[in-house]
C-alpha cells in the first residue's frame, strides 16, 4: 500500500523491453496495473 500521490513505476527485466508508467493515486482508492513484457 502506498499514500497518495505521484508514482513513477519503471520495470525491468533482462531480455524484455521496460515498462515506464507515471501513476497518481487518490486518497482512498485503488489502482491496477495489468502489463505484459515484451521481449527484445
């Protein structure tokens, strides 16, 4: 669990390309992310 606010949420993993996402999370709510690495 995070507070509110502004995330930068980078993903990596050796042989995918990276993931960079910027999220804002309100006070009381939820976010979901769903992504899929693609390979390089």
């Amino acid at each position: 669990m995070v507070g509110p606010g502004n995330y930068i949420l980078d993903i990596t993993a050796f042989g995918y390309k990276p993931i960079h996402r910027i999220i804002n999370v309100e006070k009381g709510s939820k976010v979901v992310l769903d992504e899929t690495m693609q390979r390089e």
